[in-house]
C-alpha cells in the first residue's frame, strides 16, 4: 500500500471519531443515559471487529497469540473503556466543543509518560510543543472566569479522566503485541473493551427493550463512527506511515468534532476559540515532526 493511500485511511479514521460528540449529544437528546449509549457501542463494534477478523482468519491462523499477548490485549482494551465512559459522562454536563479540548490533553499527556518510561526530563521541543498545547486550550476553551465558575466541576473532571484513558490506549496500542495481527489485535482489544464496561455498567440494556425502542440505531452508528471504523483502518494504515504521522493525522478529530457542534449542535465557536484549536493541533504536528527529524538523524548517524 502506498503511503499516500496509508494516509488517508488514517485521515478517514480520524473524522470518523470525530463525530462521537454529535451523535452521543443526540442521543442523549433521546433520553438515553451513558450505560446504554456506551454499551450497545462496544458490543456493536465488538461484533464488527470480529466479523472482520473471521474474513481475515486465513492470514492470522498462521501463527497461534500466546496466552500472554492476548492477556495483555484484553487488559490493554479496558483503557478505551475507562476514555469511552469518562468521555460520555463528561458529555452530559459540558458542550461537545469543550469535552474534546479536555480530552485533547492527552497530546501532552502521552509526552510526559514517555519522559517517565525513559526517566528524562522532557526536552526543549517537547516543552515548547506542552506550552503551545496548553496555550491553544485556553484559548480553544473561549471560557471567561465568570463562566468558568458555571462549568460542572464533575464534568470537567470527567473529561482531564478521558484524556488520561485515551493516553493510555496510546501507549499500549503501541506496545502490546506487536506480532499478533492488526485485524486479531483489534478484536480481542475491543473484547477487553466489551468486559471491562460490563464491569463498569452491566449490559442491562440487552433485555431492558431499549434496544428496540430506537437505541439500536445509536449503537449502530457509534459502533460503526467510534469502534470498527476507526480500529479497522488504524489497523490498516498506521503499520505504513507510522505512529507520529497517525497523530498527526488523526488529530483531524478536534476541528470536526468543533464544527459539528457549532453547526448542528448550535454551540457557540468564536473565531478566537478556532485560533486555539488551530494552535492545538500545531502543538501536536510540531512535537510529532520533531521526534521523526530526531529518529531520521539516529539512523543515518548509525
């Protein structure tokens, strides 16, 4: 696959994620609480997922995933879990285009935890890129200090627990089993999912009827936007283009989930707030296109 196709998979990947806030809004519009909107999404994806490693089963079946790696898988599927449902209840207090910038802190999250894994102190780029990161986030927030005292306390921490979930999914979706098929990888990481938020809200809405009330067409739309779309392609493109660029590239998230709710949530954007967005996603392109020049100076000084 050419790097240019690779790429654009990836760029699909990411607007399709970016359209969670609108259709969990919506459906919580409908009177659907976090349980059933989070639940009937993972089983959906999980259903999906498995589908498409079943079609696939020709190429992984070659080589058996040790006990080990698919431990790890699950136990590394229960951090989408934990971003899912923090994300969600932080959706129920505060406006779309604010839950994503809180999640969005993720950017500098997973940049500290890789400073901790290597026990440094993070570099000169990286600060400059943290500082950008979290001056683009005040301004993205567009919230004075009046209206800072009327934000919920509860959903705001909600959503800082998102962008410490969604650091962690990162982390291990890099690291665990790397030999295990990307199609495999991905079904038995949402099946860590599907437990882990049993754990956390038992699938009542399987017997409930909620399902047939009209719940089955948001589980269908967030499993499809929120799990196989977005794990399928991952899967598909990040192994050509790698993992920097897939940050990048995804990060396309953040202005979708900005413009839909301005245009169909009827959230107030000011222009100021799209400058700290646009500043955001700077951040995060400076700090990936810096560790790739770094990582290309290693290889051709070896």
């Amino acid at each position: 696959m050419s790097r240019i196709k690779a790429s654009i998979l990836v760029l699909i990947a990411g607007i399709s994620y970016g359209f969670i806030s609108l259709f969990v809004k919506l459906a919580y519009a409908e009177g659907y609480s976090p349980a059933q909107v989070s639940g009937s999404q993972v089983f959906v994806g999980a259903l999906g997922m498995w589908f498409l490693a079943y079609k696939g089963r020709v190429e992984w079946r070659k080589k058996r995933i040790s006990r080990k790696d698919l431990i790890s898988l699950l136990l590394g599927g229960s951090f989408s879990a934990i971003t899912g449902v923090t994300y969600y209840l932080c959706l129920q207090t505060t406006p779309a285009s604010f839950a994503i910038i809180l999640m969005f802190q993720f950017a500098w999250m997973g940049m500290l935890i890789e400073c901790i894994k290597s026990r440094r102190k993070p570099t000169k780029h990286e600060l400059i890129s943290i500082g950008v990161i979290l001056l683009g986030t005040c301004m993205a927030a567009g919230i004075s200090v009046e209206e800072l005292s009327k934000l919920s306390g509860i959903g705001v921490f909600y959503g800082l627990l998102s962008a410490i979930g969604y650091t962690g999914f990162i982390y291990f979706n890099g690291t665990l089993a790397p030999t295990v098929h990307p199609t495999l990888r991905g079904a038995w990481m949402i099946t860590g999912t599907v437990i882990a938020m049993c754990g956390i809200y038992p699938p009542t809405f399987l017997v409930d009827g909620s399902l047939l009330d009209g719940l089955w067409a948001w589980g269908l739309l967030l499993g499809l936007f929120g799990s196989l779309i977005p794990s399928y392609l991952f899967a598909i493109g990040i192994p050509h283009i790698g993992s920097g660029m897939a940050s990048i590239l995804g990060s396309v998230e953040l202005p979708v989930v900005i413009l839909t709710s301005a245009l169909l949530l009827s959230e107030s954007v000011s222009m100021f707030q799209w400058m700290g967005t646009i500043l955001i996603l700077v951040g995060i392109g400076f700090s990936e296109f810096r560790r790739a020049s770094s990582e290309k100076k290693m290889k051709l000084a070896e």
